[in-house]
C-alpha cells in the first residue's frame, strides 16, 4: 500500500524538480497523488480512468494531446499493472523517460510520450 505522499519527505521535492522540466504551457498526466502534483507544482493534472493497457493510455494522451507521464504510487486496481516495475521498463515502448527519483517510501518517474 503506497503512503501518502504528504509525509514523504523526498515527495514535494522531487516532484517540484520534475516541473521544472516541464514547458508550463503541458498538463500532466499522473498515476496517482494528482492534487498533491497540481498544488505543489501549478500545473493542471489529469488521472486516467479506464485505462487498462499502455496502448488505450497513449491513444487517451493523444487524444487530449498529453505528452507528460508522472508516474507516482497508484491504489487503482486498473493501473497498478500499467506502472508496476515490469510495467515502467515497458513504458519506453511509447515513452521517453527524463528522470527519475527515490522518494523515503517510493519511487516518481517522469516521461514524455513519443510523438508519432
């Protein structure tokens, strides 16, 4: 069970530090901790629903033009698989990863979408 982010020291730092990479004009897409992302960071977030494999969460980035993937611990039960170890490593099929970072209790990685 991911923790809450709020009492991860290493959570708001890196977090910050990955918008720093980010063009301000992007909205993100995030796993999971959207509020958190969106109150530390300024950017608006979008949270996938329905997205039960890497091909329908590319269509819905391109869909709605989204080309940035923070990828923090998520309870949904749809998209645990998506962004589980083996599900990140197969992440660069579609995605760029930037940068990553060890939290206290977790991990935040961003990527960016490949654009066909």
């Amino acid at each position: 069970e991911p923790q809450t982010p709020v009492y991860d020291e290493k959570f708001v730092p890196a977090i910050t530090k990955i918008a720093s990479l980010i063009p301000k004009n992007e909205t993100l897409v995030a796993s999971g901790s959207g509020g958190i992302i969106t109150f530390f960071t300024d950017f608006p977030v979008k949270t996938p629903r329905n997205i039960t494999s890497q091909g329908s969460l590319v269509e819905w980035m391109s869909k709605h033009k989204f080309n940035y993937l923070v990828v923090t611990p998520t309870n949904a039960p749809t998209l645990k698989p998506l962004f589980s170890k083996q599900g990140l490593m197969n992440l660069e099929q579609n995605f760029q990863k930037i940068i990553g970072f060890k939290t206290e209790f977790n991990e935040v990685h961003l990527f960016k979408r490949n654009l066909q």
